[in-house]
C-alpha cells in the first residue's frame, strides 16, 4: 500500500496516525531524502529503512497518537558505531533528520436541515478539512444537482436523507461531531435538541432560532423532556456571531461558520 492510500485509510476510519518522511541525509543511509512511512496506532506503512531510525521514530510517532500532539517534529540521528542506540546499531556512516507530521482525526460538523441557510453553510464548510454530515427528511434539497456548489469541496460530504426520524443519525454519527440544527420544521428542531442531548458522544450543538422559539424548546426541555438546566445549557442558541445581524441566507451562514471556527480554535486546534 503507498503512503497516499494509508493516509487515505486512516482518515476514513477516522484514525489518527503520523506521516514519517526521511528530510535529509548526508552520507550514507538506508533511504533517500524522501522515503515514507505511516503510523497507526497498531499499524505502519511503507519504509524509512528499518533498524534503529525507523524502530525510533515509530516509538515516537506512537507517543504523538497517544497525546493528540498537533505540532510536527524533527528528529536526528547519526548511523555510526559510536552511537548508543535504543533498538541496536546502525553504522553506514551518515547522518539523517526525520520529519514526523500528526494526521490528527479531522472534525466532523452535521447540519440537519439543508435549505437556503444550511445550503449556503454547507458551501462555506465545504472549504474546510473536516466530514460534514447534511441530513434533511426532503429528499429533493439533497440532490445531486442541487449539490453540484459542493463539487470541489475540501471537506468529504456524506448525505442523509431521512424521510421520518432525522434524530436517528445522531448516534450514527462520529465522535465529537458538532450538530447545528435548522431544519424547515419546529417540531423537528424541537425532537433534535431532545435527541441530541441524550447522545453522550457528540461535540457542541447549536440551534439557529429567535429567543421566543428557544424560551418554548427550553420549557418542553425540562418539563416533557426531563432534562436539567445545566444539559440544557449545552444547547447554544442562538447561532452565530451576535454582532452581525443581517437576515439573508449567506450572511447568517457566514456568521454560523465563523461561530463554529472559533468553538474549534477554543478546543485547540
């Protein structure tokens, strides 16, 4: 498998791991400037040339996945026998640096509710690298033609269609997941915060809505829902910066997303 398709399989099993590539060497070495290997947490990919240096740099890798390190490294060594070495001597007479480069899971946003604002949201998030959900129960705001303006999204956009129970998809999707819910429906919102609440994996969750809709959703929260204040809470609503309040579809998309970004930058990015 090459490096490339590593990767690839990592990021859809939503896997961390860490690129390792060989930066430099001088003299003689196992590898070339160039050569690649993929770490898993319990797997690894190509080649740097084995021994001491691959042995290593796989350890480390290891400890990066373990602490969720974003930072990429550099590590040195000298193939010599006057080297004392973790995993055995390696003496071909160079030196060699190697870059190891976090592949951190990336995040994953769910929109429920894909009309005019979820639309003009979803081609902003497209922009991103991250998996974003769209899920709405009318199957023709889910068509491939109308989702054309996501053709050369960065992000991998998966759709749902949920004709009847669109809270279903919460416990389907990944850990972490931040949830904005705008669907065309109250009743539907009403039934996704409720759901959403119940769902222990998921990341943020965000309803778009006046202050009398969430004074009514909050109430059923409590009474119908049995849920207390402080599960409440982590519902914010409404969406978006406060300070730009324009109406229209793509200026409130804009200002959900750039709301979104910086609840990613607050969870360290």
């Amino acid at each position: 498998m090459t490096w490339v398709a590593a990767v690839a399989r990592l990021r859809a099993r939503r896997e961390p791991g860490v690129l390792v590539t060989v930066a430099t060497v001088r003299g003689h070495a196992p590898r070339d400037a160039g050569a690649k290997l993929v770490v898993g947490r319990t797997a690894t990919w190509g080649s740097i040339g084995g021994g001491n240096v691959e042995a290593v740099a796989v350890d480390r890798a290891r400890e990066m996945i373990a602490a969720a390190e974003r930072a990429p490294e550099m590590l040195d060594f000298a193939l010599n026998d006057k080297v004392t070495n973790r995993h055995g001597v390696q003496c071909c007479g160079g030196t060699v640096a190697v870059l190891l480069e976090p592949l951190p899971v990336v995040r994953a946003v769910a929109v429920f509710g894909v009309g005019h604002v979820g639309l003009e949201l979803a081609r902003i998030l497209a922009r991103q690298d991250l998996d974003l959900h769209l899920i709405d129960s009318r199957a023709d705001l889910l068509a491939e033609e109308r989702l054309d303006v996501l053709a050369d999204a960065v992000a991998q956009v998966h759709t749902h269609h949920t004709p009847l129970l669109p809270e279903e998809v919460l416990a389907e999707l990944p850990p972490g997941t931040h949830v904005l819910i705008m669907t065309h429906d109250h009743a539907e919102d009403a039934a996704l915060c409720d759901a959403a609440l119940r769902t222990g994996h998921l990341g943020s969750i965000g309803l778009i809505g006046s202050a009398a809709k969430w004074a009514r959703f909050r109430k059923r929260l409590a009474t119908e829902g049995g849920h207390d204040d402080a599960a409440i809470d982590r519902i914010k609503t409404p969406i978006g910066l406060a300070d730009i309040t324009g109406k229209e579809p793509a200026t409130i998309a804009v200002s959900v997303a750039a709301d979104l970004l910086r609840t990613f930058e607050a969870e360290g990015d």
